[in-house]
C-alpha cells in the first residue's frame, strides 16, 4: 500500500519531516516566505490525503470542494478561524490545531507588547536612531508604570493564564472576563472575575486573548474603547478581527485610550500605508506571537504527530472540533 501523502503549504525544514518518512509521503511547497497561490493550492489538496496549513490558508467550502480523499486538515497555530470546521466535519475531515505547545511563547510576546508599549521603547530607541536625544529633561519619554497596576485580561484561557502568572510577577492586580469563570486561576493569582463592561473600564492594561468568532467580531469598537480609561493600554495578540481598526485609530488620535499593542490586524499582512503606522502611541508587529525557532518546532512536530495519529488509525493528539 502506498505511503498517505500529505500536502505542506510552507517549505519547512526536511530534518523535522524525516523522522515521519517511514509511513507519510510530503510534496511541500517550496517557498517558506509566500503562501501557495490558490489554484496550485486546489491542484495539490485534491491528490492529498492530508494537509499541513498554516493561517494563511484560507480552507473554506471551495477548498473542501476540491478535497476529495483528504482525511486530516492539520493547522500549524492554535487559532483556527481560517477553517469552516463545521464543513470540513461534514464533508469527514478531522481538524487538528496546535495548542499548549505555544502558549508560553505567545504570553511571553503578549508581555513583551505591554512592557514596550507602557515603557514607549521603540519610541525611544527611535531618538537615538535618529540622533536626536536632546538633554535631560524631567518627562522625556516618561512613560506608564506596570507594577501596581491592573490588567484586564479577555479571555482567560491557557495563553490568558500564562499572561495572569507573568502579571502577577510583576506585581499586577489581574482582574479578567472570560465565557466561563476560571477559578482556578481565581486561587492560584487571585484574579478577580468581571463582566466584559467592567473589566475593560477598570483595567490599566486590557489584554485581548480571545479567539475570533462571530460571537467576538469587532468586539473591541468604538463604545469598548471608549469605556476604557483615558491612561488605559490595549494589547491585542489574539486575531485582528476582533477589533474595529478605525475605531481604534480614532481612539488613539483623540487620546481616548493611551496607546496600543498589536500583533494581529484585520487584514494581514499590513504594510506602512496602514493608518496605525503613522501613530507614535501603536506599537505594531507582524504576527510573530509564537515565533520561537524553538515553539515553530514544536507545532510543526505537534501536526506531524497528528497526521501520522490518524493514518495510524489512533486518535489524534489535539483535535478541533466543530460547535455543535
Ligand atoms: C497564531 O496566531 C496561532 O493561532 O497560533
């Protein structure tokens, strides 16, 4: 019997598919910076038995249209709001994501945004770039203290817990809403539970870390921001699509919150023509929350795992599931 082939969106490096050669065959394709183009993409899926996508891939009902023997749609992120799961269940495919694997590196980004936007540091590494570091003066880039202060953290799930351990380090109050309450997290950091409404007014920092669904789309709008506190920071390193961008930007330019930290936006990639980028108080980055070469490596070996689960007729290690 012939090996499954599997199809790869993204040149990955050969040492990590080798150990799974004895039982999966892979045809990759062969740039690692650029997604497949669509028709290829089609082309490939109807020959595969399984697929190792990435967020990119855009796998909705033409998409499956085109799977006709595919049993495994393995995607390499723990999000998956670029699959219709519900379709792909229909149509008998199991979906596979990559949580856990991810969620301290994500954390450790999501503090990372909070830290540099609170403390202004690409402004200020941008004064010494410029040659422009003047005298000393009393507030030169005087920016926001994080000890003492409270986040606000949405969505309180494994990335949401990691953020609450770090906060706590720094000496955070960590006040959080999420669909159900967690309290383990209650005991363990002493995080207090509180409506969407008065979480984002409350809080110093609000953390967005909840999953894009129609439930949470534009979530953070105009009425969100201007329910925050005029000092407040906002984090999003979740999807993009859970905020009104222009409502954000004319938060930012009117001063109705203080400044932001993105690594997600609605429409990626963004590029310098994006409003944002004009806005000193925006800290931005190109979706890099988990990118560790040490965490891509284990999401990568996590979707192997997966695959070779299924076609070894076991059940796979973190399957999605599609809402009932
Ligand atoms: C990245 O955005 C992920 O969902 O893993």
């Amino acid at each position: 019997m012939s090996k499954p082939l599997i199809y790869v969106t993204r040149k990955l490096p050969e040492e990590l598919l080798k150990p799974y050669e004895e039982h999966l065959q892979f045809k990759m394709w062969q740039e690692a910076d650029t997604p497949v183009p669509q028709d290829v993409l089609y082309k490939e899926v109807s020959k595969a038995d399984g697929i190792l996508s990435t967020i990119t891939e855009n796998i909705d009902i033409t998409f499956l249209d085109h799977a006709s023997h595919l049993k495994v749609i393995a995607n390499m992120a723990v999000g998956y709001d670029n699959i219709d799961v519900a379709a792909a269940s229909e149509h008998n495919i199991i979906v596979t994501n990559t949580p856990d694997v991810l969620t301290e590196t994500t954390a450790d980004l999501a503090f990372t945004l909070l830290l540099a936007t609170a403390r202004r540091i690409v402004e200020a590494s941008q004064v010494i770039k410029d040659s422009s570091w003047g005298d000393w003066a009393p507030f030169m880039l005087a920016g926001s203290d994080i000890h003492n202060k409270t986040i606000g953290i949405i969505g309180m799930g494994r990335i949401g817990e990691a953020v609450g351990r770090r906060a706590k380090g720094f000496g955070m109050d960590i006040l959080y809403h999420n669909r159900n309450r967690n309290e383990k997290i209650e005991t363990e950091l002493g995080a207090r539970y509180g409506t969407f409404e008065d979480v984002i007014s409350e809080a110093d920092f609000v953390v967005s870390l909840i999953p894009l669904t129609d439930e949470t789309k534009d979530l953070f709008d105009e009425q969100a921001f201007s329910a925050m506190k005029s000092s407040a920071i906002f984090i999003n390193v979740s999807r993009g699509g859970v905020v009104d961008e222009q409502a954000l930007y004319d938060a930012l330019q009117r001063g109705v919150i203080q400044a932001a930290g993105l690594d997600v936006f609605k429409n990626e990639p963004i590029d310098a023509t994006h409003p944002l980028v004009d806005l000193p108080n925006a800290v931005l980055l190109p979706h890099i929350g988990s990118a560790s070469v040490q965490t891509r490596e284990k999401m990568i070996k996590l979707c192997l795992d997966n695959i070779s689960q299924i076609f070894a007729g076991k059940d796979p290690l973190t399957e999605v599931k599609a809402k009932k």
